[in-house]
C-alpha cells in the first residue's frame, strides 16, 4: 500500500482535479518560450530572415514572428491541457473590432495629452511634416502594420496564455503584478540607457492592460491600446527611444522636436520616461474604471470562468 500512497502523493503534485495544475503548465509555457530561442537563433540566420531593428521592415518581420511563435505554443498548450485556443484572449466574438477600435482611440489621446504641457513648457517644438505625401502615406502604412505587430505579440505573450494560466494558479492580480513588473524589467534590462521611470511606467501600463482584460474579456482593446500608443509616441510624434540610439525612427511622420528637460520630456527614452506619464496612467485608471464598469464577480474573472 505505501508504493501506492507514494505514487498518488507524486501525482497530486502535479495533476489536480482539473488536470494538470495550472502551476507546471505556465512553467512549461515558458519553458517552450525559452527554448524557442536557440532554435530560432540557428534557424534564421540560414535562412537570412532579417536582423531585428528599428526600421519598420525589421519590426513588421521579427514582431509578427514573434506572435506566431507564441500562438503556436499556446496552440501545442490547448492540446496538452484541452482547451481551446479562444480562451487566451483573441476570441472573435460580438463587438471584438469596436473594442480594438475603442483600443485605438484610448492610445492616440494620453499620446497626444503628454506632449500638450511639454509644448506649453517650451520644451517641444513642430516644424512641419517629416515627409513628402506620397512618403508620408507609405510609412504611415508600414509602420502601422509594425506596431500592430508589437501589439499583438506583446499582449499575446504577456497576457494570454502565461496570465490565465499563473492566475488560476496564484490569482488574477498576483499574476498580472508578476508578468507586468517582468514586462518592465524587460525593457531596464533589455534596452540600453534605461533610468528607474520608464521601466516602472511600463510596467503600470501592463497593469493597465491587464485591467482592460479583465473588464472587457478579451485582448482586443490592450491591443489596439498598445499598438496605437507606440504608433504615436514613436511615428506620428517622432519620440527618441532608446531601442534606437536615442533617436526618432527613420520613416517618421511629423519633425518635432524635444529640448526641454528630461524629467519632463523623458529625453532619450521618450515621453514614456516622463514623470507627467504617471498623471496620465492614474487617469487612464480612473476613466476606464468608469467607462467599463465592473459586471459580476464570475462574469468578470474570465482567466478562471472561461
């Protein structure tokens, strides 16, 4: 009988009622992601896929591989737990494209709210548009479809599969401070130059996203949020990011132009970095609380009921 109890005891600490405990399938949904790396590392440079780079040909070719390496782990993860692949967030269903247009709205505003006091400081400056029409239109199309590669492959691996499954493990907000402070080391880590506000500011901005999941159910809006928000700091606005040596990228639509002090014009790290950026957070928290009001408890905690 003591075999018997040993090997049920090793089970349960593995499988649950439900199956597979949500625990060990989050690690193994980052383990997957970890291990994709050395693979892609010896795949694409034999198939000479493009360097990652600030341009929007580098952006739209890597972002988008991203996505694709991450949904198809979680489809691999839907076959291994039994669950279907709309449970993670990019479920079409009613009302999926007025919250990704809804998404889009909210990005542009807090974009263009930041810069209002910086250029009533004095700290900014517009001298016109960047480039000619016929330019202008192209790049403001190439670069839309690569920030809205960012915004799907970010959202996708932050808070799709990984926050369902580390939040039925931990709970929702546990989870979502978990993967959005990641989030934020990610880019104090990752990128060169970084100070302590724009990590943090990411970071409140994931949780920001997060909350948007959790009230409307779906990725859709954190999507076009965060596709939109990019597309305007980095294109529309011409913001130096330090992915980029500091600078604006090439292609983009209007010459503006930021000498004020750092603290308020987030300097080489852009309007992100910003300390004005969290004034805009705590209202973006605020308004979207009141504009998408909370439902019952069962109807929004969709990363449990679902």
């Amino acid at each position: 009988m003591t075999p018997d109890r040993s090997a049920g005891g090793l089970r349960a600490v593995f499988v649950g009622e439900r199956g597979i405990r949500p625990g060990w399938l989050f690690a193994l949904f980052v383990l997957l992601n970890y291990l994709s790396g050395p693979v892609l590392e010896y795949v694409l440079p034999k198939i000479h896929f493009p360097d990652w780079d600030m341009t929007w040909f580098g952006m739209v070719t890597n972002e988008w591989l991203n996505f694709a390496i991450v949904a198809l782990l979680t489809w691999v993860m839907c076959r291994i737990d039994r669950t279907a692949f709309s449970a993670y967030g990019l479920r079409i269903s009613r009302g999926w494209a007025r919250l990704f247009a809804q998404g889009v709205v909210w990005g542009i505003v807090p974009s263009i709210v930041i810069v209002i006091p910086i250029w009533l400081a004095g700290a900014c400056s517009f001298h016109g548009l960047a480039l000619p029409a016929g330019e202008l239109i192209k790049y403001a199309a190439l670069w839309a479809l690569a920030f809205l590669g960012v915004g799907f492959s970010e959202e996708f691996t932050l808070r799709g599969y990984a926050l369902k499954r580390l939040g039925e493990g931990i709970g929702f907000w546990p989870a979502a401070a978990v993967l959005s402070s990641l989030f934020g080391l990610m880019h104090l880590v990752f990128k060169p130059n970084e100070g302590w506000i724009d990590p943090l500011s990411v970071a409140l901005y994931g949780l920001f996203w997060c909350f948007t999941l959790r009230r409307t159910g779906t990725l859709w809006f954190a999507i076009g949020f965060h596709a939109a928000s990019d597309y305007t700091d980095m294109v529309v606005f011409a913001e130096p990011n330090t992915g980029n040596a500091g600078k604006a990228l090439p292609g983009h639509l209007l010459n503006v132009e930021f000498h004020g002090p750092a603290w308020l014009t987030g300097g080489p790290r852009g309007t992100e970095a910003s300390l004005l950026v969290f004034a805009i957070l705590a209202l973006l928290f605020y308004l979207f609380h009141r504009a998408y009001p909370a439902k019952s408890s069962v109807q929004e905690s969709v990363l449990v009921s679902d």
